[in-house]
C-alpha cells in the first residue's frame, strides 16, 4: 500500500476469491480519513465483487487486482485474460440465473472503462463515488 502527495492510497494485490478482494476493499474504505458512506462501502464491495468473479469465470481468471482511493471516488481495476468486452444480454425470463453482474457495476458506478491490454486480455476500471 502507497500513499502520495494527492491523498491517494491503493492497493496492488491478485485476491484468489472475491470474498478477499471485497475485505482488500471494504478494509481500505474503512481505514484513513476518505468520506466514505456506508452505501458506498457497500457499492464498492459489490462492484468488486462483480468484477473478481466475472474475471475468474467468463475472463481465462484473475492477472490482476488494484483499489486505488481518490477524493471522491474509489476506483478499482480489474485485469484478466479474455479479450471479449463485458455486455448486458437481454432479460427472456426472470427465472434464468445471471446476467445482472455486467448491469449492476454500470449502475453502481459513475464510470467503467474497459481496455484491451497488449499481451491479450483485458482491464475494466470501475469509479464508485464515496458519497451516497
């Protein structure tokens, strides 16, 4: 974990299950003097979540975890092996299973971004405001 000039603390870690990357999260929006609400500590956990799992099962696995807290925001990054870009499918049914992990993290963020990476794969940075 660094801390610079502009108040910005992260984290570099490769988490093996979400359930690490969501406490690499929730700990670091816990910790320090960031406005963090707790609507936000839960909006951030759940777009982590999203993205970690979508990494480990539609994305050839996890290459690579970052939270990076900034005034205002959380941003976290998400790195993995398939070059295939996230899309929402269309709903047919309510009793199909899936499909809501993709929406959620657009919803739940003020901006998502998703890079194509050089060696192959891809990296989604997804910016959760700190304020509810």
């Amino acid at each position: 974990m660094t801390t610079d000039s502009t108040q910005e603390t992260r984290i570099l870690t490769r988490p093996r299950t979400p359930a690490a990357a969501r406490d690499v999260v929730r700990a670091l929006l816990r910790q320090g003097q960031n406005d963090a609400s707790e609507m936000a500590v839960d909006d951030a956990v759940l777009v982590t979540s999203e993205l970690v799992t979508n990494a480990l099962r539609h994305g050839g696995g996890l290459r690579g975890f970052e939270c990076r807290v900034r005034p205002g925001f959380v941003e976290i990054a998400v790195e993995d092996g398939s070059d295939v870009v996230p899309r929402s499918r269309p709903r047919t049914s309510l009793l199909v299973s899936g499909g809501h992990g993709w929406p959620s993290v657009c919803h739940l963020s003020d901006d998502v971004s998703v890079t194509r990476l050089p060696e192959g794969g891809k990296c989604i940075v997804a910016r959760v405001p700190l304020a509810a």
